[in-house]
C-alpha cells in the first residue's frame, strides 16, 4: 500500500494485526471447512476497506461481502479473483456488471430474474446468484416456500443464471432471548430443503450466531462482520463470546491550541460553557464534519494517561478540553484507545451517544485519515 502524507494531527489508526487476529481466532473456533465471508461493506465499517479485505484474507477469509453494486465493484479492481458478494438489492441493468466481473448477487425476486434476464443476452459470462430467504428479518427475502420455488425455477430457466447460495439473516442473534432466533433457524431449514438442488453456498450466521450459536447453524460459510473489528454486537454477546476480541481502530490527535482561562471566560457556540475559578483548555482540531457529533459533547479524551473532559458545544471542524494543567501544543490526545492504564473504547463512545457500537466508525467521514499499522 503506498504511504500517504497528510498533514493532519487527527487519524484514525487501523492495527491489521488486530483484524488478522479476529479472523485467525474465529477459524480455529468454526468447524472445519466453514468458509469465512468477511463483510467489509460501508468502507469495513469506516475501517478503510482495501486494507480491511486484504488484512481479513491473508488471515482466512475467502470470500468478501458488502452491501451495494458500487462496493462489489471498488473490491473488485483491488481484488480480482476473490469471490464478492452483495448482501443488498441491486437495479437489474447492472446484473451484466455482475456477471462480467464475477460478483455474486442477492436476488429474491422472480420479477427481477424477469427484468435482469433482457441485460445478460449479450455476455457469455453466468451470474451467480444468492438466494435470500426472509425467515424473520422481515428486510429482502423471499418468505414463503411457493415463493422460493417459483424463484428457483425463474433462475434455472435462465441460461445465463445460477444459483451458488441461499441464505438468511437473523435479526435477534446478539439476545439471550431465543424464540424468534429459533423460528427463524426452522423457517430457513425448511425453506432451503425445498430446493430442487443444494447451493454450494448455505449460509446464515453473522457474526454474533457464528459466535455463540450452535454450530450446526454455521453451514458452509459465516457472514463475519463486526468482529472483524474486535467489536462485540452487544453486551450479552460480549458476556458469553468464546475468545477474546481485539479493536482494531484507535483515534487520535493533538493539542493545536492551549490557554489559560480566568473566572467569568466562556468556551464554544452558545457560551455554554463559563470558567468558574482560572483552568487551562486545549484546543482539539476534530469537529462533528469528523463524525464527532455535537452530543459527544462531555465526552472524556485521553491526555497523559489521563481523562479528561470535552467542554462546551463539538464545532464542525475543532473542539475544546478541560486540562489538568498546562500541556504543551502538540501533546499527543487519545480519542478513542489506550493511554497508559486508561481505555476509552469505541463502546464508550456508543453509550454516550445511544447507538450501537456498529454505528461509530461507520460515522467518522472521509475526511480523517485512516492509517494502517
Ligand atoms: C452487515 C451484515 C452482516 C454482518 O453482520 P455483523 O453483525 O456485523 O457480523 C451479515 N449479513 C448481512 C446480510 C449483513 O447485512
């Protein structure tokens, strides 16, 4: 990967090390032979994708995932022989994208068999398709066993079509709650041996089932999303997870600014915040235009080992700590990840905002650098 400069203090550091670990650890932890399909869609998750794929491949996966036509394509001209699969609807015009450039599609509509058909007359390329069953999730899918088999037969009258996969996405994988879990595993069992023909790819487990379900569930293959991260889907999974997970993303910055303040002085928009007693403040240059939304406000960062708080209102592009003391421009803050014995993590961060910790990274815009080491 060739090393861009920038000329920012604030980055978003990406340890591959740690991802490469995620996956080695989970294929000790499948049954022999389960494919890995590293789900890489939104950028890996604000990740960076390239370096995410690669990382995930080298350490087993083999097979990538992501949610749109225009991701399948970026993966596609850096990885040109690796199996690609879009999890999500596309527009039947790009199913000859998708035939010539090898990428898997999810398709559950025979209308859409109907409409993709015309676009494939002239390539000699097959596409290969995934089935999706709706067995609970209540998103795309077909959701009944008619409506699979018509689908079945739509697909196989098709010269150019082929179904590889069939598969289902579970909504409630990450809860100790298992009674649509388990309608779900019996509605997907018995929609699948109405098949005609086994696929070559049965799969259903994202990572939560993949971690903590049985592993019958695993099939030939996982859909490894979050945990490629070293994040955890929810807390009960995090209680109960079979190996220990390692975060891959860290953010940081530097001091740009740094001030004494007396009695009386106030800080950001809105003058939310008034000194009390004379402090010194420091100047962050990370807004909510970062993905740093304004309600992170409060939030504490790392500086010398230490907390301390964000003060008064997040700017787009800057905002302003409460120090314990003078520290000098250019002292090193971490945002999120370890200083000394201190951790902010990425769930912290998604608790003070009341959102999941899938949401953070997938938050942080294009314009921080991601930087892989
Ligand atoms: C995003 C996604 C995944 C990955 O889910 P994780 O919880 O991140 O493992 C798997 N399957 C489908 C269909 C998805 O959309």
């Amino acid at each position: 990967m060739t090393v861009e400069q920038y000329f920012r203090p604030t980055k978003a550091i990406i340890d591959l090390g740690a991802i490469r670990q995620n996956v080695q650890q989970l294929k000790v932890h499948l049954n022999e032979g389960v494919k890995i399909i590293a789900v890489v869609k939104a950028n890996a998750y604000g990740h960076g994708d390239v370096a995410v794929a690669q990382a995930a491949l080298e350490a087993g996966a083999t097979m990538l995932a992501v949610a749109t036509a225009d991701e399948a394509l970026h993966m596609r001209k850096h990885f040109p022989h690796v199996e690609i699969l879009v999890l999500g609807a596309t527009p039947a015009y790009f199913a000859p994208y998708a035939a010539n450039e090898r990428i898997r599609l999810t398709v559950f509509s025979t209308d859409w068999v109907q409409q993709a058909a015309p676009y494939l007359e002239d390539t000699t390329a097959t596409l290969n398709i995934h089935v999706k069953i709706d067995s609970g999730m209540g998103r795309i899918g077909v959701r009944t066993e008619e409506e699979l088999k018509a689908l079945e037969a739509a697909i196989i009258a098709q010269p150019r079509m082929q179904i590889e996969g069939v598969f289902t996405h579970f909504a409630t994988a990450d809860e100790s709650q298992e009674e649509l879990f388990q309608q779900q595993v019996s509605i997907f069992s018995q929609l699948k041996s109405s098949l005609q023909e086994k696929p070559k790819y049965v799969h259903a487990s994202n990572t939560a089932a993949a971690l903590i379900k049985d592993a019958t569930l695993q099939f030939d293959a996982v859909r490894y999303g979050i945990s490629l991260y070293g994040l955890t889907p929810s807390s009960y999974v995090a209680s109960i997870e079979p190996f220990p997970l390692h975060p891959a993303l860290s953010l940081e910055t530097e001091l740009v600014h740094v001030k004494q303040l007396q009695a009386g002085d106030s800080v950001g928009y809105g003058a939310t915040f008034v000194a009390q007693e004379p402090c010194w403040v420091g100047t962050l240059p990370i807004g909510y235009a970062d993905g740093m939304i304004r309600k992170l406000a409060g939030q504490d960062v790392l500086i010398d080992g230490q907390r301390m708080p964000i003060i008064g209102r997040i700017c787009m592009d800057q905002c302003m700590v409460l120090l314990s003391k003078p520290y000098a421009v250019g002292e090193k803050v971490q945002l999120i990840g370890k200083q000394g014995n201190e951790h902010i993590t990425l769930d912290e961060w998604a608790a003070r905002v009341e959102t999941i910790n899938y949401e953070i990274p997938c938050i942080f815009t294009s314009r921080i650098p991601r930087v892989y080491r």
